[in-house]
C-alpha cells in the first residue's frame, strides 16, 4: 500500500452536483483517503483548453499501486478535468 497526492484543476463552470459526482467517482478507487482540501476557483497563469479559471481539489490517499493506472487512465478521458497531478509521497 503506498500513500499518494493528487491535485486536481476542473473546469470552473462546473456545477456544484456534476463536481461532487466526478469527486466521488475518483474517490472510490481510492483504499483510504486521508484529506481532501477544495482550494475553490483560482486564476490559471495560462489558458489550459481555452479556460483561465480552474476550481482546484487536493487529496492525500493511500492504494494500491495497480489501482494507480487506472486512476490515470480515467482523468486523461474525463472532459471536465483541465489537468491533474498525481504523484507518490
């Protein structure tokens, strides 16, 4: 079981319900979350997909490594997330 962080930066617009569905899509995978912090709306320092505004998440979780890449997998196909990092403390 390794301990994880993963920040991301969603498109702004994004209503409140539509928002809570992708955070607890992701959230399922994970063994055991540890914080989740919503930082809210920020300025981006450049345009991402046309967008100067991102609503940004943060979690700490722990998983499985095999879970990791479908994790990965999934944010690169989901349209409302502008950009993530995800990364292994």
């Amino acid at each position: 079981m390794n301990k994880y962080i993963l920040t991301l930066i969603l498109k702004p617009d994004l209503e409140e319900k539509a928002r809570k569905e992708l955070v607890e899509k992701v959230t399922k995978q994970f063994k055991s979350l540890e914080k989740t912090d919503e930082w809210g709306n920020k300025d981006l320092n450049y345009p991402i997909k046309k967008q100067t505004k991102g609503f940004y998440i943060h979690f700490e979780f722990e998983a499985e490594p095999g879970v990791i890449s479908g994790i990965d997998r999934n944010l690169k196909l989901e349209e409302d997330v502008l950009r993530y990092l995800l990364i292994r403390r």
